[in-house]
C-alpha cells in the first residue's frame, strides 16, 4: 500500500513542483492543485449526485413499503431492494465518489512528506545520504527528527544545511533552496506539524478548520439536497466519522496535508452547489415525464398509424 501511495505522490509531486514554479508559494500551489484535482474527479462527483437525487425520487415509495411491512423486516428490506433493481437504483452509489478524496489526501501527504523524491524528484541514493548524514550530526540532532519527516527537516533548516549537502548536485541545491523559500502561507509554516508544536505557531488551526469545514459543508449540503430521505448505509458513517478522522490525520502530519483537504471541502461544496443546479429531483423528474410524454406521443402516433386505414391510390 505505501508503494501505490508513494507512486501517486510523486505523480501529484510533478503537478505541484510545476504549480510551485508559477505561483512560488506551497499555499498557493496547493490551491491551484485542488481545483485540478477536483476536474479530474468531476465524473464521480457527477455520478453521485446523480445517485443521490435518484435515492431522493424513492423516498415517497421506500416509505409505502416500510410501512406495509412494518412487521416483517425481512420482506420490508426484499421489497425495497426489488425496488432499487426496478427504478435501477444503488444504495451504495454514492460511497466511492466519497473515499476517493482521501486517496488524493493519502498522495497529497507522500508528496508533502517526502519532497525532495516525490516533489523535486532528486535521486533516492543523494537523499539516502543526506539523512545519513543528519544521523552523524554532533548533539544529538538526528534523536529529534521522525524518521518519516527526515527530508521535510533537511528543507526546513536548508540553510544551515547546505554546506554539508556536498552529495547534491548545483541544480538540486537551487530546488531545495528555491523551496525552502515558499512554505509561509499566512503566517503559516505549511512543513510544520501540528502536533507537538507551539501554541504560538498557530498550528493547530489546521486541523481546527479541517473538522469545522467538513461539518458545515456537511449540514449544509443536507440541508440543501435533504427531501426527507435520510442517509444510508456507509454515507451516514462517513459524513459522521470522516471529518473527525480527517482532523486527526492533520493533527498529526504536516500541516500543507490539512491545508490540501480544508481547500478540496471548500472547493468541494462550491462544485456540490453548482451540480444541484444540474441534477436535483425537480429536474431529474421534469427530463423523466418529459421524455415519458414523447415516448406516449410517438406511441399513439404509431397506433393511429396502424389503425387508420390507407387511401386508395387513383
């Protein structure tokens, strides 16, 4: 698994070193990166709005079931799944479009955590040797650094570094230092981590915004797509659970992570209400009567045809 997260990384690694070269902020970069990320995805996020809206326009009848078999959960959940069969409808539609976003979040954070592979794509045998070498520093140095955030150290403290980096190349000196140089976004060291850093640094507001997005983003969709149908299966767990889990996985990692998924939330609800404007229920149902109307017509137009009987040629 660490191997399919760490190929995407670095694929999502060229698509922010480019966005960096442009903007020469990690902030900024991150932003712009959301918003491809998000037309990439378009195709799931319109499938499951469509998912949604065609659970919605069951509702009235899922309901008439529930209640002639109140009795019989059995029969109740047989009748209901016939029905989904029928009107060609998954309970589930809706749940795969939901973890893909943490997928990006998971690639988003080898990115981030591993930029001088995944982001500078700087040959593994150099950096091998560069965390080596923070191994060997005098006083201890290497006894504070997570094994994990090894390269996100050599970036943060480049300056006092660079003299000893003698295994990188003058071209790899300049992107490192190049990068050093972008990562205050607001006042914000996005390479730092919230957990464990200082109150003043204002960390903390990362993973802060992280659960708060998600939950206001959360509400408000339901607010606006809910039509009495509730939530089913593994959308309620995930709309519950998941920005929790979020808050936590931003708590902990470097803060440019929780700042991808405070930014792919916004974004996101921005898309969910310009594809409500597209695919709601009194849309959907206005294309089904109407193209149930047409289907009538050029029936009755067929019988007519077949029932009236043919002129006499002269």
């Amino acid at each position: 698994m660490e191997t399919i997260f760490n190929f995407i990384g670095s694929v999502f690694g060229y698509i922010l070193w480019g966005l960096f070269l442009v903007f020469k902020n990690y902030g900024l970069s991150i932003i712009f990166f959301t918003i491809v990320i998000k037309l990439l995805i378009l195709p799931f996020s319109v499938k499951q709005q469509r998912g949604m809206v065609a659970q919605q326009r069951l509702v009235a009848k899922q309901r008439e079931i529930q209640k002639k078999y109140a009795n019989n959960r059995e029969k109740q959940n047989e009748e209901i799944q016939a029905l989904y069969a029928k009107e060609g409808v998954s309970p589930m539609s809706g749940c795969l479009p939901m973890i893909i976003p943490y997928l990006v979040m998971f690639g988003v954070y080898y990115s981030v955590s591993r930029p001088l592979q995944n982001t500078l794509h700087i040959a593994s045998d150099k950096i091998e040797q560069a965390i080596t070498l923070l191994t060997q520093l005098p006083g201890g140095v290497a006894n504070g650094i997570n094994k994990y955030y090894s390269q996100i150290y050599i970036v943060q403290n480049f300056d006092d570094l660079k003299d000893m980096l003698t295994m990188f190349s003058a071209d790899d000196i300049n992107k490192i230092e190049n990068f050093n140089a972008g990562f205050n976004f607001l006042g914000l060291n996005l390479l730092g981590t919230p957990k464990g850093s200082a109150i003043l640094s204002f960390l903390w507001i990362i993973p802060l915004l992280c659960v708060l997005t998600s939950w206001v983003s959360m509400f408000l969709t339901q607010k606006l797509q809910n039509n009495g149908a509730s939530m089913q299966g593994c959308m309620k767990v995930m709309f519950i659970g998941m920005p929790l889990v979020s808050a936590y996985i931003a708590y902990t990692v470097p803060a440019a992570v929780g700042f991808y998924w405070i930014a792919s939330t916004v974004f996101g609800f921005v898309q969910t209400l310009l594809l409500f404007k597209l695919y709601n229920v009194s849309i959907i149902e206005a294309r089904a009567n109407g193209a149930h109307l047409a289907l009538m017509e050029k029936e009755e137009s067929y019988i007519y045809e077949i029932t009236t009987p043919s002129k006499k040629k002269r």
